[in-house]
C-alpha cells in the first residue's frame, strides 16, 4: 500500500483571541484510488493532486476561521493501489482518530469502506462517485454525497435545452458501464422535460490511444461517417464517462448541430470558469496555492471539508457524533459560490445543489431553469425526489 | 416647503393632471446628487434627486462596486476590484482624481469618524487593509476570516465590525489597537454590517442563510435573529444584503436580492412590517440626506427604485447601467 502521511501545514498567525488552551483537533481522511484517468483533451488530463488540492484549501479555509474559535484541522491522505482493501484502509484512518473521512472512490470500494467504517463510527463523504445507486438501494447512513448523481446533471442539462427548445435529442452512448449509466439519466431526463429521443447510437471503444502523432486526419473523417443520415435533431447529446469519442463530435457532426452532454455543453458542480456568486475569490485563492485550476473534484472536496467545518462551527467542535447530527439536521447549509445554500436530502444524504452548464470557456447557464417548479425547493426538480426513491437509510 | 425649481416645472407642464400629481412628491425633494457603481458597465452613474434621473455617466476602473462619499463632500471613492484599487472621483468635477493603494480586489470600505482614515476589505487575502487618506498610503492592516466583506463602524468609531462571508462571523475589530477582540458567529455569508446611530445594535445579514442577525455591540452577542417570509417565493430566493436604518433608529430597510424585495424591520420590535416589491437583485441602498428617500441598486434590472420613506412605497425606478452594485449620495 502506497500510504502516504500529509499534515496539511498550516502556521497559525497571531491572533489576539488564539486562547491559552490547545486547540480542539479535528482530523479528517481523504482516501481516493491511484488509477489515472484517459482523457481526449490534453486540457484536461488531472493532475495527481486532484480532489485532494480541493480538500486541502477547505483545510486552509477552515483553519481561517479555526483562529478565532480555537480549532485545527488536518488531512490525511490515503491512496490506494490496486489491490488494496479500502475497509482495511478505512479501519486505518479510524485508528489514527479520525471521524471523516472523504471518498473519491468507485461504487464498490466506497460501499467497502462505508461497511467498515461503520462500527468505527466513520461518517463517508462521497466526493466522486455519480451512482444513483449509492443513493438508492445502496444508500448508508453513514455515506454523505457531496458528488452530483448522474440524473441531477442530466437534468440540469435537459431543463436548459427545454428551455432552449431544442426537443429532438440524438444519443450517442459509449459502450463502456459508467457511458450506459449516464444514458440511462439521460432517457429519464428526456422523459420528464418533454424531449424526443429521435434515435441511439452506440459509439463501440475499440481501444486505441488518445494522443497519436497524426490522428486528427482519420476522426475529421470518421464522426461525419458516424453522425449521418441521422433522423432530423435539434442537439446531438452523448454519453461517454469514459472519455472515447464526445470530445471529438463538435465541429465534426455531419449535420450543423450543437453537441451536449459529456463534450460541447457539460453539466457539472464547477468549472475553473465559474465567477458568479463571489466564486472568483474561490477560484483566485485555489490558483495561487496550486498553481492550476480548480477542478469539479477539488470543489467537491472542498465542499465536503466545508461541511465538517460548518459543523464545527455550530456543533460543539470536539464531538463527533454531535458535528455528524448537525450536518444531517435540519439547520446545515453550505455556502458554496452557487447563488443559494445548499442543503442535505434527508432521505438518502445527497447534497442539494444547482448544476451548472459550462461549454469549456463560459458559463453558459445554471439549472434549475426558471420554472421549474416544485413543491419544497427547486433544486428538488433535479435527480430523484423523495416519493420514488428506494433508499432505506439504516 | 421649497419651491419646484423652474427645470421641474418645464417637464411637469403639459402632462396629463395624473402624472403631474404623481410627479408631485418628487418635486419638493432637496437636490441631492446619487452615485451609483455599475459592477458590469465599469461606469459610475450619476443621478439628481430632483429630477430623479440620471445626469451623467463616469467612467471609472474595471468592476466598480464598493461607494463611498468622503466627509467632506469633495470625493466620491469606489472600489475597483479588478483593478486592485479604489479610485477617487473628484465632485466637483466628476473626474477621477487619483486612487488609493487599496491592496487587492478592494470591495466595501468604511471611514472613521474624522473621514481621515479608510478601512478596506480585500476578499482576496483574507485582511481589512487601513489607509491614511490625507497621505494616501497603506498604514496597516488586520488578518480576518476567509472572504472579508461587510464593513460597519461604530458611532464612536472605536469598533470596526468586518463580516468575513466564508468564515461566517462578524469580526469586532478596536481601530485603536487594530486588534480583534471578538467574534460573533452569524448565518451563512454575512455581506453587509450596519450600526444604529446609537451605537446599542449591530445590525448583520446574511446572505446564503437567509437571516438578520441582530447584535449586542457591548455583550458581543446575537439577540435576535430576524427571518424573511414572502408569499410565494423560496426560502432559498430570500438572500439579506444591504442595509439601512434611519438614524432615530426606528425602521430599518433590508435588501433581499433575488427576492426582489426590500423588507421594512421595526427597529424596536425587529418585526418584519411590509416588504416593497422593487428591482431585480436588489443589494444596497442609501437614503437621500433628509431621509425622506431610500434608493436601492437593483443588479439584474440595471436600475435604483425610489422608496418614499414615510409612506413606504416606491415612487420611482431609474435606469442607470450595466448591473448597478453599490450607491452613496452627496448633500450637493
């Protein structure tokens, strides 16, 4: 096992209030898989410390406002190589006294981690995996989602092109898992705005490299081969997770058509050209300590860290168990630069939250459109609402 | 009363009888001269009271929104925060006459009582930047919670209150010491802190939690906090900002941003009486020196709307330019 001890440094400056007493400590555990994602864009390729950079200055952030209250906050990072058990990890991070712990794991691993961390009294933060099923029939009550589900983008991405009256959608879906899945919010997206599926197409990954010397010449040629003779659509929407060919479809669809979904408008919890609601400051306070943009996973993870730190604030900050009640008790809300306060589902734990609509350069919009409507809150109207979820939280 | 002045007259002759009556109220106003910081036209727009109009444009520095009058009348400063500065409109002239060494991404800003010394809030590292303004230079500065916005002097000017939006907390700051010597936490994003000009409470709103908390200057601690309801509309739709109190501290004037909405607080009981339906995105306000107007800069609908104090209702609405952010008014 890769086991790699960080304390975040942190050199807490005179403050005329820092009490004589030592601060309360809280620690919390940033466990994540080692695996390297592939990526069409160079632009795009994460840097090692993604996630964990995000995780890192809402430590920074927290231990701001910990001068005044007498609190320190540290992370641990725990990095898994292939063949390691994330329970036995998270027993590790439980025995260095650590109460929570953020995951950026797959399904599996995380629901792993969850079952061994529970009788530790372990609270998971989800801060990537998009599996409806993590908050349906796998949900925990110990597992937090700060990560969008693959429906709540969905439908923040179908509320606009309704909006936008682009109604005929052609799919094109990946032939890998986590592509079908997104297809699968897709159609139900599609369905519950008043789109029209005109017809699916599947892309197959035949494998093959992403970066070559002169493969430019053979795609300009192939997507219009893929995309024509296509019923009459509005918007070419994709579904690839996996990152094989939806970067490749803009500009080169046989049809003058506008492309969503996984490349052209991508629906997401942040993009590093997001600067509504103050989120400047977010963003210039992430690039001046790393040097890069920040990316959807660094918000994320720092959302999650926010958490713990709003609950240090408003719970008493030593107890654990307390801090876990407040954060899933009726008055937790998070600010995080999105133009509202973000707020748990109390019946499967997943965060609230606009989804915004980003084309690489701007954002182009933020979801839930104006009227939409519903009930209790707006951002309700994305992903599953309570009365058909299948969670049982125990 | 003071008669209308011949410009009011020309524009009133030949109106139908309704709009004149309608115009009326307006006509007995003393000029004042409004300043309005437009975030998104880079541009400060200049209103007469009087006319109740926009008289002239400025150009000033990139994103505009912190606005200040100095004490003396004889500039008007803004807060350019894409520019790191704040730069100082002379009033006379309406040209910008130097900047401040603000330190970065300068927002709101606060004098002291003998209008000699400027407290900044630069959201960008974290501290309350202090000037000299006779010298024009940066004599110190105080570490705060993450994101530094609202900032509200005592009568006295003994205590600086910052609200720092990330941190959540209202930071008591003593300008003698320029040492903190209290927090209060508040609701979530705290923008803007407002004294009663008796110095007994500290008014301090937040934004993303949707509340007003009501504060003991001397006991340091929340005595009330003051929630929002509109018919209609979202909790999440209700987001306090800006803040005004008439100086007998008898009603205070809430700006509820995407709610559209001013909220008119009792300023005794803390009772919410009327809400007044105004511009898009409403943030701050300013009341015309006499009191007997409130103006609010309404961001998404590019105006100011005119609340008639007494009779709290809005009487006008005035279009000035691109996402009006901030807005200070001069007895001139």
């Amino acid at each position: 096992m890769i086991r790699i001890l960080l304390i975040v440094g942190l050199v807490l400056g005179a403050v005329s209030l820092a009490a004589a007493a030592d601060p309360v400590e809280i620690k919390l555990g940033y466990l994540h898989a080692s695996e390297r994602k592939e990526t069409i864009s160079l632009l795009d390729l994460p840097s090692a410390d993604n996630g964990l950079a995000g995780a890192r200055l809402g430590i920074e952030d927290n231990n701001t406002t910990g001068k005044f209250l007498n609190q320190h906050f540290e992370l641990l990072e725990e990095r898994l190589s292939k063949n390691d058990d994330p329970g036995a990890a998270a027993l590790d991070l439980a025995q260095k006294g650590i109460a929570f712990v953020l995951a950026d794991l797959p399904a599996d691993a995380l629901l792993k981690a969850a079952d061994a961390g529970r009788a530790r009294g372990l609270l998971l933060f989800n801060v990537g995996a998009t599996d409806e099923r993590l908050r349906e029939q796998d949900c925990r009550a110990d597992v937090i989602h700060v990560a969008p589900t693959r429906s709540m983008l969905a439908d923040g991405l179908a509320q606009y092109l309704a909006w936008k009256q682009w109604r005929r959608w052609l799919l094109v879906v990946g032939s890998h898992e986590s592509d079908k899945l997104f297809a699968d919010a897709l159609r139900r997206a599609a369905g519950r705005f008043g789109a029209k599926i005109v017809q699916e197409r599947v892309f197959e990954d035949t494998g093959g490299a992403r970066r070559t010397d002169s493969g430019i010449v053979q795609i300009q040629r192939q997507i219009p081969v893929f995309t024509q003779q296509a019923p009459a659509y509005d918007v070419l929407v994709a579904a690839d997770e996996s990152e094989v060919f939806a970067a490749y479809l803009p500009y080169r669809t046989w049809d003058a058509r506008p492309v969503a979904g996984s490349a052209g408008l991508v629906p997401t919890s942040w993009d590093a050209s997001h600067d509504q609601w103050g989120a400047v400051q977010l963003q210039n306070r992430f690039i001046k300590s790393f040097s890069r943009r920040m990316t959807a996973l660094d918000m994320q993870a720092w959302s999650a860290v926010r958490m713990v730190g709003e609950s240090a604030s408003r719970a008493p900050a030593g107890d654990a168990k307390a801090m876990e009640a407040f954060i899933k008790g009726p008055d937790f809300a998070l600010a995080a630069f999105k133009g509202r306060k973000l707020t748990l589902r109390d019946w499967n734990l997943q965060l609230r939250q606009p989804i915004l609509l980003a084309d690489g350069r701007t954002i182009v919009s933020v979801s839930p459109q104006e009227g939409f409507l519903h009930p209790v809150t707006e951002l309700d109207t994305l992903g599953y609402d309570r009365p058909e979820t299948k969670c049982r939280l125990q | 009363m003071p008669t209308p002045v011949t410009s009011t007259r020309s524009i009133v002759r030949g109106l139908p009888l309704a709009a004149v009556l309608w115009l009326l109220p307006l006509t007995h106003a003393v000029a004042f001269t409004a300043y309005v910081s437009n975030e998104k036209g880079n541009t400060v727009t200049v209103i007469d009271t009087d006319k109740m109009a926009a008289v002239k444009t400025i150009k000033v520095g990139q994103r505009p929104r912190g606005i200040e009058l100095t004490k003396d009348g004889a500039f008007v400063l803004v807060a350019v925060g894409d520019d790191d500065t704040i730069q100082m409109i002379d009033t006379k002239t309406g040209e910008i006459a130097g900047t401040l060494p603000s330190g970065p991404d300068p927002e709101l800003f606060a004098f002291d009582p003998s209008g000699k010394i400027l407290y900044v809030a630069n959201e960008n590292d974290n501290t309350v930047t202090i000037i000299d303004l006779e010298q024009r230079t940066r004599v110190g500065d105080v570490q705060v919670g993450v994101e530094p916005e609202g900032m509200g002097l005592s009568p006295d000017g003994k205590i600086l209150v910052n609200t720092s939006e990330t941190t959540n907390m209202a930071h008591f700051i003593d300008t003698a010491t320029r040492q903190i010597v209290a927090n209060v936490l508040v609701d979530s994003r705290p923008r803007f802190a407002e004294f009663k000009r008796d110095g007994s409470e500290l008014w301090v709103s937040a934004e993303v939690g949707g509340t007003l908390s009501v504060i003991d200057p001397e006991k340091h601690q929340v005595t009330k906090k003051i929630r929002f309801e509109v018919a209609g509309l979202r909790q999440e739709a209700i987001q306090p900002v800006g803040i005004a109190i008439t100086k007998d501290g008898k009603t205070g004037f809430v700006a509820l941003g995407p709610a559209n909405r001013v909220a008119v607080v009792d300023g005794a009981s803390h009772e919410v009486k009327k809400y007044l339906l105004v511009g898009q995105r409403v943030w701050h306000m300013a009341f015309t020196p006499d009191e007997k107007y409130l103006l609010t800069t309404n961001g998404v609908s590019n105006d100011v709307s005119v609340i008639d104090v007494a009779a709290l209702k809005v009487v006008k609405t005035i279009q000035v330019g691109e996402l009006p952010w901030g807005i200070t008014i001069s007895r001139q």
